[in-house]
C-alpha cells in the first residue's frame, strides 16, 4: 500500500487549495507531481460528495469540461460565472494547408489532399497567429495584471515552503 498521502500532506494540500495555489505550486511544496496532486484532489473531492462537470464538445471537435467551456470562467470560489461569448468564425470554403495560411493558424482538421494533412482556421488574425475567436480559445488572451498575480503568487508560496 503507498503511505505516500499522510494525512498531513492532506491537510497541506486542502489549505493550499483553500490559499487559491495551484496544483502546481502544491507539486513543489509537497514534492510531488502534479497529476499526483491533481489526482488525490479530485479523489477527495469525490469522496465528499462532488460530481465532476461533464465533458462537451467545443465547435473545433475537442472535449472540454464545462468550466473550460468558451463563454464561462471559473470564479474563486469554484464555480463558473459567463463572459462574452464570441460565435466561431466562418470555415474557409475548402481546406487551406500551412503553406496557403495567411490568416489564423488554429488547426481545424486533416485532410489527405492538402500538403503536410493539417488544415487552418485562415480567418483574419486578431494578434500574429490566430483570429479573436482562437486567442480566447487559447488562453493566450490573459492580462498583464493576471501574470502577474499568478508570478507573485508562486513566489510567495515559495517563501512560505522555505
């Protein structure tokens, strides 16, 4: 049996989620993987009554949990509040390989009779690789202000585990 969860790991990890750390800061201080404490996490969770959100479908085919849904974002407390939702952009007419790319670069689909398989969302770029629809998707729209919580977030996390 692994004795690796003592109940004073757990107790570390449920008032490090409680603080907002991330899993991957709770990683560091319990010295550990991640997915392990991802993993325990959700266990616990389970084991109190919890049911997971259920998986959907995105417009470009992949499965998400309703929390990572476009349109919703978590709040502190765990739950999920809207945000601006923005209509998937138009698919281009026929399928557009890397090399024809001039728009946004967000894969879509494969298709055997365009070079390299792959093919492109090609829609106007919002910022130097994908349309306003696929930055959103991405995550890469995050603010300043959040990189830097997150960045002073860590540090002090550190701090404390030292």
């Amino acid at each position: 049996m692994n004795d690796y969860w003592t109940d004073e790991k757990i107790n570390i990890l449920r008032n490090m989620v409680k603080d907002g750390n991330s899993m991957r800061e709770i990683a560091l201080v319990l010295g550990c993987s991640r997915n392990a404490v991802i993993g325990k996490w959700q266990r616990i969770r389970i084991a109190e009554g919890h049911q997971p959100l259920p998986k959907v479908k995105t417009p470009c085919g992949k499965s998400k949990t309703a929390r990572e849904r476009p349109g919703l974002a978590s709040k502190a407390d765990g739950g999920i509040m809207p945000v601006l939702r923005l209509s998937p952009p138009k698919r281009p007419r026929r399928a557009i390989s890397i090399v024809d790319v001039a728009g946004c670069k967000w894969p879509i689909g494969y298709n055997v009779n365009v070079p390299g398989g792959h093919t492109f969302c090609n829609a106007a770029l919002h910022d130097d690789r994908y349309c306003e629809y696929h930055v959103r998707e991405s995550g890469a729209h995050l603010s300043d202000e959040l990189i830097k919580k997150t960045v002073n977030s860590v540090l002090s996390s550190l701090k404390r585990a030292a």
